[in-house]
C-alpha cells in the first residue's frame, strides 16, 4: 500500500494507513509525518515501525515541489539494494576477552559504530546524560516501544473564521481549506430536523460537534435548516 503525489512546498494532505511500518520511498528534503502516535520529520529512506501505527496520517511537504511516495503495511519494508543480494548461513564465534588500554591524542577522536549488549547485575544503576542526535540512514528503521501514552502538544491556530451554511436542496458543502486545524460545528436551535455529516452522522439541534480535518465536508438534511461553522486556521 502507497500514497503518492506530486506537493508543492509546505503542502499538506491526508491519508488513512494501516499497518507496522511506514517507509519514506521518495522526497526531495523531508516530510513532516503526523500521526495518532507523535510527530516525526523524516528523509527519503527513513523508516517508522510500530505496532499500533494505523490511524489517520496528516502529511506536509518540507523541501521544494516534487513527488512525495510513502509506502507501509504489516512487518518491516526491506529497500531493495541494487538488485544484489547477500545471504549469510552461518558465522563462526567470535570472543574478545581483553582489550589493550588507548590513550587518544589531542583533537582525536573514536566512532563507535556498535556496541555489545550490556545486562545490568541486580542493584547496578547505568545514568546517561547526554546522547548524540540520531540520524536515520537509508534502510535503517527505528523501533519505537512504550508503556507509557506518548502526549502531544495540540495543534492551536492563529485565527478563526466563522460561517452559516444552509441547507438547500437537501445539501450543503464546507469547502477544504488547507490552513485549517480544525471546525467546530453547532447545529443551529431553530433546525426543523437532524444534519447529517457525510454518510450517517447526525446533529440534532443545538448539537456540537468537533471535527480535526482540512478537508472538504459535506452535509444533508432539510432545506432552510442551518450549521453554525467555526474554523480555526493555522
């Protein structure tokens, strides 16, 4: 499964995902990716795994104008290298017991690309202050484990604009508007009968409802009965 399209600069869009992973297969700078689970800034062959990684994606294009392709479904996406392939059996043992001592130089410096696993005996304490920044490289994936809920800011405006819409018809439409965070719907005291939200949700009168979409919204019921609209706008 894929959403692909062409996005201008700073363009936003929305897709439904189900899965564990999501893969970015092309960009031109990064993404912004925001899901139910957090917010993450990706490069082209950045990789999220997740078990509960299905939800509504809200996307947003940070480099210049060009096709944006992100891929994801269940398991973990392997990028194909070249057409070439390396397939290992079996690996002798390998034990160092004893290391000798190394004294660095001024301005030297050691990267460490791997370390082995570390078990802690009981009572020990292993505190770490501080850590480089991470970046991810084409095919590497990050595991993300919590038992904890992962809060998020939410997202505010900088303004709102209010509207009425009527029902005629039996229809009425609330265009997209891609600076919009959300709407905040009301309908209206006077209404005769129900509003109906796309397929089945309804709104009887005085009812509220709030809805996090920039998407267009649509709405039936009797004509001359009325939504009181609220958009809040980034």
């Amino acid at each position: 499964m894929s959403f692909k399209q062409f996005m201008q600069p700073r363009q936003r869009n929305q897709f439904q995902i189900m899965g564990e992973f999501l893969y970015v297969e092309a960009c031109n700078d990064k993404v912004l990716l925001q899901t139910e689970r957090g917010e993450y800034r990706l490069q082209q062959g950045a990789q999220i795994i997740d078990d509960n990684l299905s939800g509504l994606v809200t996307i947003e294009n940070l480099g210049e104008a060009g096709n944006v392709e992100i891929l994801y479904g269940f398991g973990q996406y392997v990028p194909p290298m070249d057409g070439k392939s390396v397939t290992v059996s079996q690996m002798p043992a390998v034990k160092v017991s004893e290391l000798p001592a190394m004294q660095l130089a001024e301005n030297q410096q050691v990267a460490i690309s791997s370390l082995p696993e570390v078990v802690l005996a009981e009572n020990q304490q292993l505190a770490i202050s501080q850590l480089p920044k991470v970046q991810l490289e084409t095919g590497q994936a990050l595991r993300i484990y919590a038992t904890t809920p992962v809060l998020t800011k939410p997202v505010g405006g900088a303004s709102v604009e209010t509207s009425l819409l009527t029902i005629a018809s039996g229809q009425a439409v609330l265009d997209a508007n891609s600076l919009r965070c959300h709407v905040l719907l009301k309908a209206s005291l006077t209404n005769v009968d129900v509003v109906t939200i796309g397929n089945g949700f309804t709104l009887s009168a005085g009812e509220k409802q709030r809805i996090d979409s920039f998407g267009s919204l649509s709405f039936s019921g009797t004509d001359n009965d009325t939504i009181e609209i609220i958009e809040v706008i980034r």
